[in-house]
C-alpha cells in the first residue's frame, strides 16, 4: 500500500469512529455513569478548579458531545496521516515492496 491508500483507510477508520463516538458518549452519560456530569461538577467547585457556572457549563452532555465530534476527526486526521507515514512501503528496484 502507498501513502493515499494508507491514508484513505485511515479515513474510513476516522468516519466510522467519528459517528459512533458520540453515541458511544451519551450511552456512558445516561447508563453507565448518569452522575458523572454532577460528581465532575461538585468535584471541580470544591477543589477550587473552576466556579460553579463554569463547571456546569463545561461539564454537561452538549458540551461533551461538541468536543467528541471536533476532537474526533481532529485527532483522527492527525492519527491517519502519521501512521501513514510509518506503514507505507517503497518500491524497490526489482518491483518487490519492502517496508521503509
């Protein structure tokens, strides 16, 4: 595979992730853990980490899915381009592939 075909995986890869992502989120905020939002926020108040409006509005599901869908293409672009780099495979001489 070269450079494009590696990167155009990646990118399936990052699409798929990218639409399960947020499902994935609002699964873990309402089942898993439905008082992580309000734990977070007591937690932050009381440390002194942030008041309490700015915790409420940093920890809440809208907000949490607004970085999942930025943050996930994001970082899966950054991802896919880099491994690219270390997996594609040069052609040598003779026409066999050999891994750079």
């Amino acid at each position: 595979m070269n450079y494009k075909q590696d990167f155009m995986a990646g990118l399936i890869i990052m699409v798929i992730v990218t639409i399960f992502s947020p499902l994935v989120q609002i699964l873990t905020s309402t089942i898993i853990s439905p008082d992580y939002f309000a734990n977070m926020i007591a937690y932050s108040v009381q440390e002194g980490k942030m008041t309490q409006q700015e915790a409420e509005d940093f920890f809440n599901l809208r907000s949490y899915l607004f970085q999942v869908l930025i943050g996930t293409p994001v970082m899966g672009l950054i991802t896919t381009a880099v491994v690219a780099l270390f997996t594609k495979k040069k052609i040598a001489p003779s026409g066999n592939e050999s891994a750079v």
